[in-house]
C-alpha cells in the first residue's frame, strides 16, 4: 500500500502583477524526505516555500500537509480560505526558518525557544523550559540560554531559530536559503544542525545554493527555473548527470 506523501503540492501557481511566478506547479514530498529546491535567483524557490504554510497566497492550487489544505478548509469540494486564528493552529505542523534570523530582541535566547510553546501550544512551562534546553543542547548552544540576540554570532543566531521552530514540534521543515546571510565562516555549524535533523528523520525542504549540502544530505533535488520544475531526481543524477541544458547551464555557473 502507497503511503501518501506528507506535503503535496497541487497545480500551484502564482502571481505578482503580471508576472507568473510559479506556473502549475506539483510537487509531493513523503515523510522523513529531505528534498533540497535549486534554481537560479527569480525561479520561484523561495515563493514555493512561502506558499506551503501560506506566508503567499496561491492564486490557484493547492498546498496540503498531512492530507489537510493550509491556508484553506474544504467545504462543498470548494477552499474556502481560513481565518488568521485557523492558520495559526494549521501552521503548527510547519516550521520554518528564513534567511534572517526574526528573533524576538527583547528576549533571552531561552525565551525565543519558550515563546510558541507556551502561548500557542498552550504546554506547561516546566515541560516546554525541558525541551527548550534540550534544543540549545541539540544546536550547540546550551550555555547561551540567558544571552539575548545582539550578543550572538549570526550563525548562533540561525542556530538558535532553528531551535525555535523545533520548539513547535513540526511534522516538516522548511528552511529559505538558512546560511545565505551567513559569514562563510559560520555556515558550518548551521549546516551541521541541519544535516543532524535529517539524520533524526525530519522532513525538509530547502532552498539553498549550498550544492555540497544537497549532495550529501538531500534525498532529492529539484532544479527551478522560470516557475517550472526543470528536473528532479537523486542529487548524484541531477548534480553529477543532469538531462537538460538549463540546469546544466545553471550548475556550471555555480560550480
């Protein structure tokens, strides 16, 4: 019996203006995957990620996880799009980390991780304390606790909004180019959280022009551009033995 996937999206597509920025696109993604999304700049990547916990609103498609549209409730076979209160609750299950770190500044490192948790999961706070420290554990930074965001690396800093989206137990990942404001010299250690967390079975989905990465840790990778899938496949055949001259084109230039 086939498992359905964990994300599935469905003829997506999207707009700004008169500009279409994603054209039809579907994409499924099981659990436990870790699928890295490649492609030049203005392909569409980051618009895709935005979309599947509906920071965009698609102009036609749909997103589900776990079988459930986000963003939308179907009702009569039609989506109804959902209040911010719904979204919210929907959005439990995606996490998310962007290119900046969007960490509360007035806050300790401990309470950015303890901030969902507690209002939002409604979880007592002993418990979401304990697994807030199991967290900066996990990314290496159990001894920053009481710092706040302004005395921190901005590699720490990344580390620590990983944590933060763990903190809300989600089914998927999705990480929109996490190293690309980075010092090279601190991307290291936030790839390392991640290659840990793909190693541990999570679901993840990332945009990202680190191609050593998508080799190493990635279970598929999908080529973008022009708000089309290009290609996809096991990063050794679409790295190493890409089929068409666009992403070809593409990883020369990169490499």
């Amino acid at each position: 019996m086939n498992t359905p996937p964990l994300v599935s999206v469905q003829t997506l597509s999207k707009s700004y203006g008169h500009k279409l920025v994603l054209k039809r696109i579907s994409l499924d993604i099981a659990e436990g995957e870790v699928v890295a999304l490649i492609g030049p700049s203005g392909s569409g990547k980051s618009t895709l990620l935005r979309c599947m916990n509906h920071l965009e609103r698609q102009d036609s498609g749909c997103v589900l996880v776990a079988g459930e549209p986000v963003g939308f409730t179907l009702k009569n076979g039609e989506l109804h799009e959902v209040s911010d209160k719904v979204l919210s609750y929907q959005r439990r299950s995606i996490g998310m980390v962007f290119q900046g770190f969007n960490l509360f500044q007035h806050m300790t490192v401990l309470e950015n991780i303890m901030e969902g948790p507690t209002l939002v999961l409604k979880l007592p706070r002993a418990q979401v304390e304990t697994d807030a420290r199991r967290l900066l554990d996990l990314v290496g930074l159990s001894d920053w606790a009481g710092h706040y965001p302004s005395q921190l690396s901005g590699g720490q800093q990344q580390r620590i909004a990983i944590a933060r989206a763990l903190a809300m137990k989600p089914r998927v990942m999705l990480f929109d180019e996490p190293t690309s404001a980075l010092d090279p010299e601190l991307v290291g250690d936030v790839l390392e959280v991640m290659r840990t967390l793909a190693q541990e079975g999570m679901t993840m989905i990332v945009v990202t022009h680190e191609i050593a990465f998508a080799r190493d840790v990635c279970d598929r990778v999908v080529f973008m551009a022009d708000g089309e899938i290009v290609e996809q496949g096991p990063p050794g055949e679409v790295l190493s033995d890409p089929r068409h001259e666009r992403t070809r084109e593409f990883l020369r230039r990169i490499l």
